[in-house]
C-alpha cells in the first residue's frame, strides 16, 4: 500500500449517524441541565469550601469517566491478548484516546479548584492528583506506542502488553504515594455531599459527562472501524492492480 | 540441558561479549558521572538545600543511566537481530527472558556500585561502609524489578523506529512507585534510621509483581516473532 493510500485511509472522517446524532442531543441536554442544577439548585449553605467548590461537578465527572475507560482498555488488552481480535484492539486504543482526553479534563479542573482551594495550582505531596497524573503519562505512552508500531498484528500485541503494564502499575503508584506524603484532597466529598440537592446533581454531572465522553467514544471508533476498512480496500485495490499490471 | 544451565549460559555468553566490548556497562557509568557534574553545577553541593537533595539527586542519575542500560537489552549498535537468532535455538522463551533480565541486572549492578561509591566520595557525604551497604543493597534489590520491566519494554520498542525515546516514556511512569521507595531507604539510610518496613515492602512488591507480570508478556511479545 502506497504512502497516499494510507494518508488517503487515515483523513476518512465519518460523520454523525442518526443515533449519535441523538446521543450529542441528550449529552448537551443533560449539561444544559447540570448546569441549570449548579445555578439554582445546590443550596449555598451547605458549601463547605466556598463558591470554588462548584467545579467539583466537573472534575467527579471526568475523574469517574476517566477510570472507567482505562479499566476498557484492560478488558480490550486481555481480550486481544485471548483471541487477537482486531475490534477489541480498537475498543481499547480509542478507550485510551479519550481516557487520555477525560485524564487530562480532570487534571486541569482539578488544578483550578486546587488554585482557589489549597492557594497552590500543583500540590506534589497530594496522593491522588499524584496518581491522576502518572496515569496520564502512563496512558499517553499506551497511545503513542499503538501509534508507532507499523505492522497491525504486532500492534495489537504490543498495545495490549503495555495496556495491561499500565493498570498493574496504577495501584502500585497509589500505594507508593500514599504511604510516603500526605493529602490535601477533601477526604470523602462525601462528607459534603450529604445534602440531597447535592446528591442529585453530583449524579446528573457524572451522567452527563460519561453520555458526553461516550459519545466521543462512539465516535472516534466508527471513525477507527472506517479507517481500517478503507486501508483494507485500499490495499486489495492495489493488489488487483498489480496482479493486472503483471 | 535443564533451563536453569540455560539461564546459566546465555547470561555467561552475554558477559563475556559485554567484558570484550564493555560498551552498556561503561556508557551507564559515564552517563551517570557526567549527570552528577550537570547537577552540581545545578545545585552547589555545598549548601543544605544540596544535603538535603541528595537521596534525589542520586536516584535521578542512577535511574537514567539504568534506562540506558536496559534499553539496550536486546543489542548493541549494529545488532538488531539478536532476539531473532536466539529464538531459532533450541531454548526456551522463559530462559531467554530471564537470561536477559539476569545479564542486564549484573550491568546495572556494576554501575549501581561504581555510581554511589563516586557520588558519595563526590558529595562528600560522611558515611560509614554499612550505610554504603544499605544503599547499595536497595538499588540492587530495585533492580530486579526495572530490570524485568525495562527488558520486556526493550523487546517491544526495539522494532519501532525511535523506539529509544518511546522505550523511557514507556518506562519511567512505571517506575514511579519503586522510586519513590528507594529514595525514601536512601533518605532514611543517610540519616542513620532504620529502614522502614514500608520501604522494603514497596520494593519487594514491585520486583514481583514485574518479574510475574515480565515473564507472561515476554512470552506474548516473542510468540509474535516466531509466528
């Protein structure tokens, strides 16, 4: 397959079915609907660490969406792994794309609250900010490396070793750090978190972040599952030409 | 022949090519030596702020230069396909592994007892042979873990172009929980304490969990070279 063949195989943007068209409709509402909850509804009385507080119902969602994407990538190595198979491969490289995107989200929302809350935008001693991070940097080798490995079986292969190296290392990471420093994170936002109103709309951020992440989800894989298809095609095209030529 | 002469032979062959051309071994040290310059002229070694440094100091340098090591697990310049010739012999995939993960170790082994013997002669660090012995055993022991981690990361990164660069970002996030461990023994070793039991527990359970984890995908990453 020529050079261009690829490129020509990578730039296949798919656009939004009818049913992901729906999903971006509920995933906005849902927003549209957390935010209304954030203005109106959390009683102000209750807040423990003032006003800053309220972009705990962004970061609890990307945090939470974050974790259950990069336990995907696990279930997607094991599987390929178990029986090679291309569709897991993509489910956990894309899992890992936007477990990537949500780490990120949380680690950026997350500074921000710390800016006003801790007076520090980095606190290095904090266990879980700590673990977020080092999950990032591990998550984003896994993604570089499916990246840079040419062939498509060794790239399963190596994607799915180093997808399972990544999880192993995330409760050893939590230990390590947590027996050698202190927290700073709120212990349980729980605590806080008894209030009813609080409850709801910590329960409609989560849904509505995950509805949003999983629409990229979506998305990024009919993307992927086109991609291959077309580089397939591609490379028939090509054999057929040269079987012609010859 | 039993795997363990196996083990016993591949590790003594990749010795003895290592004592001929003393490349890893001499490239780690240097690298390491020249690191602690960098950092001296970073943080002057004769100020508190340094003293303080120094467990960090020391673990930067010596994890650094050991990814250079382990990196180069599977060949030196110009031998590629040094995996490929020992897959055609008529051994077993677990003995090559930890053959492999062995002869990187007595590497890293070498520089470990050549770097902290220099760094602590160069810091100037009043010590006695025990605390020298502490340290040392710690990096040894931490070593059985990155050794297992980064000679399996070595046999992926080594097909892909660039694989130098990739192989480190693969690595270090991975070696984050053993640092941390090591650099906590090495503070509390400097400062005559005891060594905690946390310490020893997170080292040993990184060396396990790495070796178990090495060994299986090692196996994966191989099958797909035979196949």
């Amino acid at each position: 397959m020529s050079v261009s063949d690829v490129e020509r195989a990578d730039r296949a943007t798919p656009g939004l079915s009818p049913s992901m068209l729906v999903h971006a409709v509920v995933a906005l509402g849902l927003i549209a609907w957390l935010n209304h909850r954030i203005a109106h509804a959390v009683p102000f009385s209750v807040k423990k660490i003032e006003q800053s507080y309220l972009i705990f119902y962004y970061h609890l969602p990307s945090a939470l969406s974050c974790s259950i994407f990069f336990a995907i990538v696990l279930v997607g190595s094991i599987q390929v792994l178990r029986t090679g198979s291309a569709e897991w491969d993509r489910r956990a490289v894309v899992a890992g794309r936007v477990g990537v995107a949500a780490c990120a989200a949380t680690l950026a929302s997350g500074s921000t609250w710390a800016s006003a809350a801790w007076n520090t935008w980095w606190d290095w001693g904090d266990p879980r900010l700590m673990t977020a991070a080092i999950m990032f940097f591990t998550y984003a080798g896994y993604v570089l490396l499916h990246a840079q490995v040419e062939d498509p079986v060794r790239r399963r292969r190596f994607g799915a070793i180093y997808g399972i190296l990544a999880f192993v290392n995330i409760p050893l990471t939590k230990y390590a750090i947590e027996w050698f420093g202190a927290t700073a994170h709120p212990a349980e936002l729980s605590n806080i978190a008894t209030d009813e109103a609080i409850v709801i709309t910590k329960s409609v951020g989560v849904l509505a972040f995950f509805t949003l992440y999983c629409l990229v989800y979506r998305w990024a894989l009919q993307r992927e599952r086109t991609k291959d298809r077309l580089r397939s095609v591609l490379t028939r095209v090509r054999a057929i030409e040269e079987g012609a030529a010859a | 022949m039993s795997s363990l002469r196996t083990v016993m032979r591949l590790v003594r062959w990749e010795c003895m090519r290592e004592l001929r051309r003393g490349e890893i071994v001499v490239s780690m040290i240097l690298f390491a030596l020249v690191s602690i310059f960098i950092l001296s002229f970073a943080i002057d070694p004769g100020t508190q702020t340094a003293v303080r440094a120094q467990p960090g100091i020391l673990w930067t340098v010596l994890l650094l230069a050991g990814s250079i090591g382990v990196e180069r697990a599977f060949g030196r310049a110009g031998e590629e396909r040094v995996l490929e010739g020992l897959l055609l012999a008529p051994v077993g995939r677990v003995s090559i592994y930890y053959a492999r993960v062995i002869s990187t170790w007595l590497f890293v082994a070498v520089m470990n007892l050549v770097v902290i013997a220099a760094f602590l002669v160069l810091y100037n660090v009043r010590t006695d042979f025990a605390t020298f012995l502490t340290i040392l055993g710690g990096a040894w022991a931490a070593g059985i873990g990155f050794c297992a981690v980064g000679v399996t990361l070595a046999a992926m990164t080594r097909t892909v172009q660039g694989g130098e660069i990739l192989h480190r970002l693969l690595l270090l996030p991975l070696l984050i929980p053993v640092f941390k461990g090591v650099v906590s023994l090495t503070t509390q070793a400097l400062r005559g304490q005891e060594i905690g039991p946390r310490e020893i527990a997170i080292i040993l359970a990184f060396d396990l969990v790495y070796l178990a984890a090495g060994q299986l995908l090692f196996d994966e990453i191989v099958a797909d070279f035979e196949g």
